[in-house]
C-alpha cells in the first residue's frame, strides 16, 4: 500500500484526493492536513507521497518543508514559475533522502492534457493563437495555470516553427486583449456555473481550429492525481517534473 498524506485536505480538490486515496486498492490515507496543522507531523515513517493542493500563496513554502521533511510530494496547486521550480531544485539537492521527487502538474484532467498536448501540435500551422480558459468565480489566481502553461506550449511550438508573432493591430486596450503569455493572449473568464474549462484558438485566413476542453467535475482530476502518486511512488522520477504528459505515452 502506498501511504499518503494530503496537505490542504479540506479544500476543494484536497477532499476530494482524500475520499479518491480511501477508495483506491493500492493508496490509504496517512494524514490529512489542513491550514494551521503542523506539517512536520508528515515524516517518511508515515508517508510515502504528500499530494499538496492549498494557494499559490503558501505552496512553495509547504514544498520546500515537505521536501526537508525527506518525504516525495505531488502538487496540484497553482502559480509555479520557473524561480520557484529553481527554489525547489535546490531545496532537492540538499534534500535528506537520496531521489527524492517533487511532481507539479498544472492539470490532472486527461482532457485537459490532450488540449495542452494538441494544441503543441497545431501551434505551428496557424498564425494566429489566443487562450481562453473559463473557471468557477471561487478561483482565486488568473489565468489559470493550465491556461499559462498551454500559452507557453503554444509560444514554444511557434517560435521552434520560426513563426514570428501573432498579428494584432490593437491600438488602444483598457485590458480587454488579456494577459499576454510569451506573446500568447490568454484570457479569463469567471462565473457561476462553471468548473474548469479552456480553449485553444487557432485561424488562419478563411479557418480556424478550436482545442476544447472541459472539465465539469473535480473527480475528474482524481486518476490523473493517482497516476502521479503510483508513478511517484516508484521512485523512478528523482528531482522536479512538471507535467502529467510525462506519465503518459504521448
Ligand atoms: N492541478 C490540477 O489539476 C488542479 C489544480 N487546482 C489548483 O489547486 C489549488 C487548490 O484549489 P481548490 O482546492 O479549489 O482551493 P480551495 O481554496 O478549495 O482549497 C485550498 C485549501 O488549502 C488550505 N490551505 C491554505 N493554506 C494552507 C496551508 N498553509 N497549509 C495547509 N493547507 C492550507 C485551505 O484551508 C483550503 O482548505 C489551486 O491552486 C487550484 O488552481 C485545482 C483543480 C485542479
Ligand atoms: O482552480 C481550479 O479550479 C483549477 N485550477 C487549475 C488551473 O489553474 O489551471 C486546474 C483547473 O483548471 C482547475
């Protein structure tokens, strides 16, 4: 059995990893953690993964410990940059247990990962790419993490094609073109109703391509947040991995 502890248990996402950790044959649940719970209760004595779902605010700071704590982590938690990847590669280097992982997936949807993995693919055909992403108004960060991590896909693809930047004859913008993301426009929406949703659009003259994916209920993050505590649990994944599309045969 894999021993697991979740960090921000009570939350949205955390209660729901807790119930998915019980009801799973090869998980059970260690400590469930919350907002003012010490975390040096988690040890590798009595956990194996930590799955870490809180605010972008607090999260680094719970990795840095969990890792000094010598236990492997999974985060789910939002507002990774690459400065912070870089704390954490550090805090691994020094870290108390040999291969220790830390894995941070911007989304364990499958569907939202084949949006992020296709839109790579068509990034380079089109000359124009904008990001729409579409959240429950409770989120607290925008743009969404997946939505920043699709532009940057997107950006990447385009710039290894040579493609130069998406044309734009905007003159005067009050906010309304978004948040711009490695030359990416990424825009947010929030209302009452939704869960995770996001777009990926692509035109040239005379078409266009729209990458839709939509997420209408948290369990479906639940076995994408397995696959990443089995696979972590292996101890196959020394260091910082970012992305469920490493778990997967893309
Ligand atoms: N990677 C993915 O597939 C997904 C990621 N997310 C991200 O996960 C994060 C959490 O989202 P939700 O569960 O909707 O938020 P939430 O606000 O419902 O839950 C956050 C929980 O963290 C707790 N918390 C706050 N500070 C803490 C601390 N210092 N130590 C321990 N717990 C602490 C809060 O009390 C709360 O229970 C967000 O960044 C969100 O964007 C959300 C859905 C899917
Ligand atoms: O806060 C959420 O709900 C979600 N957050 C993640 C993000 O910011 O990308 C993943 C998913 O979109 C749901």
């Amino acid at each position: 059995m894999i021993k697991v502890s979740v960090v921000g248990a009570k939350g949205r996402m955390g209660s729901h990893v807790v119930d998915a950790v019980n009801n799973a044959d090869d998980t059970e649940l260690a400590l469930a953690l919350d907002a003012g719970d010490d975390l040096a209760q988690i040890t590798p004595d009595n956990t194996d993964v930590v799955v870490e779902f809180t605010v972008p605010s607090v999260s680094l700071d719970n990795v840095l410990a969990l890792v000094a704590q010598g236990v492997d982590v999974v985060v789910g938690t939002t507002g990774w940059t690459e400065e912070k990847l870089d704390q954490v590669r550090a805090a691994l280097a020094a870290a108390p247990c040999e291969g220790q992982s830390v894995f941070i997936a911007p989304n364990f949807a499958i569907s939202a990962v084949l949006a992020d993995y296709f839109a790579k693919v068509a990034a380079p055909y089109f000359e124009s790419a904008e990001v729409i992403e579409l959240h429950h108004p409770n989120k607290v960060d925008a743009p969404s993490g997946t939505a920043f991590h699709t532009a940057q896909g997107i950006a990447a693809a385009r710039k290894a094609a040579g493609l130069g930047p998406v044309p734009d004859a905007t003159e005067t913008d009050g906010g309304s073109r978004g948040q711009v993301v490695d030359g990416i426009h990424v825009h947010a929406v929030r209302l009452r109703g939704l869960n995770a949703h996001e777009e990926a659009l692509f035109g040239n003259d005379g078409e266009q391509l729209t990458i839709r994916a939509d997420s209408f209920d948290r369990i479906s993050f639940m076995p994408g947040v397995l696959l990443a505590v089995r696979k972590v649990a292996t101890g196959s994944y020394p260091g910082v991995t970012v992305g469920l599309d490493n778990f997967l045969d893309l």
